[in-house]
C-alpha cells in the first residue's frame, strides 16, 4: 500500500496493517490520541467490521478495507455532505481501474456503489466529538477478490471485470480521487458559502442510480415507496409518493427490480 505524492503532499499519512478489528475503530482511536487527522489505516483483513446501524460483516483478505479520519474538515451542519463527496471520489477511483463509468457504474444514496445494479462497495460516514474537536471517520469496503453471498440484492467484484486486479491498486487510485474531491468541495465551501453542496450535488445526481425509477425505502418508522427524484440542496432523498414530494433524511434503498428474499448473514465489504 502506499500514497501518492500528490496526496502526501496535500497531507495525508497512511498505516497499513494485515488484520485488526475494524480500520474504522483504529482511526477513532487515533483521533482520541490526538491524531491531526487526513490519516488513512487500511487493513488486509478485518474481524468486527461494521456497516450502517451496527450491522456486523465478516471481512476476509481479499477486499479492500479503508477507514480515513478528518479533524474539523467543516462546521458539523455540512458534516453528511462528506458521504456525498466519499461517493462521488469512489465512483471515480473504480472507473479508474476499470475503465468503466456511468451508466454501468452508478452511486445508489446514501452510500453504495454499483456495477450493473450489483453492489461492489459501501462507504460508512461517522461522526465523534473528541474533546471540542469534530472528528469524521470515513470507512470504505470494495469487493475487489470476491462479493459476499446471503445478501438481499446483487453483488459484484471487481476481478471480474479485470483479472489480477488488487486492493492495492484500488486503495491508491481511491486515495488520489479523495484527496481531489475533498479539496474541490473545501474550495466551493469558500466560494460560495450559500450553497457549498451545489457542484457535489450536481457531480453525484450525474452519476446516480435510479433517479426517476420507482424505488422502496425502509425507514424505522416503516416502508415507503415512490419514484426517486433526487436530492434537495441538504443532501435528503426526494421521493415523490400519492400524497406529496416527501424528503427523507437516512434509510435503506433498493429498487423492487433488483431485490431479493434472502436471509443468510453476509459476509464480504464492511460497508452497508
């Protein structure tokens, strides 16, 4: 593993291990020994890895498993804008190494990547006050050697598309791309301080999946369905349902064409 020059010079580090509990974690507590932050921690193998609301994922070597700490990257009101600047610098590292962009490849909100409408990659966005310090832990998972089975919707690695392709090829074009999106977004936040989301929000509906398509979203209040029309200026979900345009905040998307009945646990990215 190892960074750019580029993207060291912009001041990013990196520590790469061969096995830990969760690369998430690791940067957590890097930040509460008082690490700067734009440090990365990449592990060949994860034991506890975890995706959205706690769930748990088995992460064997094969896979790319990434965590980045930021240090006070924003004011916490623009924090989430972060998935969406993840995702788009993703997008970008996978169709790098593979040659392929949209429509094939696509960004499904809040967090996943797709190929074809399978799933090779989720990103993880948490947030932590350290001290009177915000601390953003950005994990990702990318099937790179094998896609986890016993999952509700279809799911892809990157091998094959491109034979021999390793997670070290993936992490350092994604570390590159990150480096880009997160200053392009820090320079339109200076710009135009009214609306810094605009060019991202732009950049990722571009490049999104299913807008216009009639979709399903599990919510802890429930399930709904409509058509996906978007994203508001704040980063939320337009579904546009009988009764209105509604605008949801977090949820699990998925489109009724692609979903599936089952029910075993998952194993492959530490992403959901």
């Amino acid at each position: 593993m190892h960074l750019s020059r580029e993207t060291e010079t912009a001041g990013y580090r990196l520590l790469s291990l061969e096995a830990t509990g969760s690369t998430n974690d690791d940067v957590l507590e890097a930040a509460r020994r008082g690490d700067p932050g734009k440090l990365w921690i990449v592990a060949a193998e994860q034991r506890t890895g975890r995706g959205r609301h706690g769930r748990q994922w088995s992460s064997p070597p094969g896979n790319l498993y990434a965590s980045l700490l930021l240090i006070e990257p924003c004011a916490i009101a623009l924090a989430p804008q972060l998935g969406f600047v993840a995702g788009l610098a993703l997008h970008e590292a996978v169709e790098a190494v593979t040659g392929i962009g949209h429509p094939r490849l696509a960004l499904k909100w809040p967090n996943d990547l797709l190929l074809d409408g399978a799933k090779i990659s989720g990103l993880l966005l948490e947030g932590h006050r350290i001290g009177d310090a915000l601390a953003i832990v950005i994990g990702f998972g990318v099937n790179v050697a094998f896609a986890p089975e016993g999952t509700p919707y279809p799911t892809v690695a990157l091998r094959t598309l491109k034979a021999g392709l390793g997670r070290e090829d993936v992490f350092a074009a994604l570390a590159d791309a990150f480096a880009r999106t997160f200053a392009a977004w820090q320079s339109a936040a200076r710009l135009s301080p009214s609306d810094p989301f605009a060019p991202i929000r732009r950049l990722w509906l571009e490049r999104a999946a299913g807008i216009g398509q009639e979709v399903r979203l599990r919510l802890p209040s429930g399930t709904k369905e409509g058509f996906f029309e978007g994203l508001d200026p704040a980063g939320r979900l337009c579904l546009r349902t009988a009764s209105g345009t509604e605008l949801i905040d977090a949820g699990d998307l998925y489109f009724p064409h692609l979903q599936r009945d089952i029910h075993k646990p998952a194993t492959g990215t530490t992403r959901s």
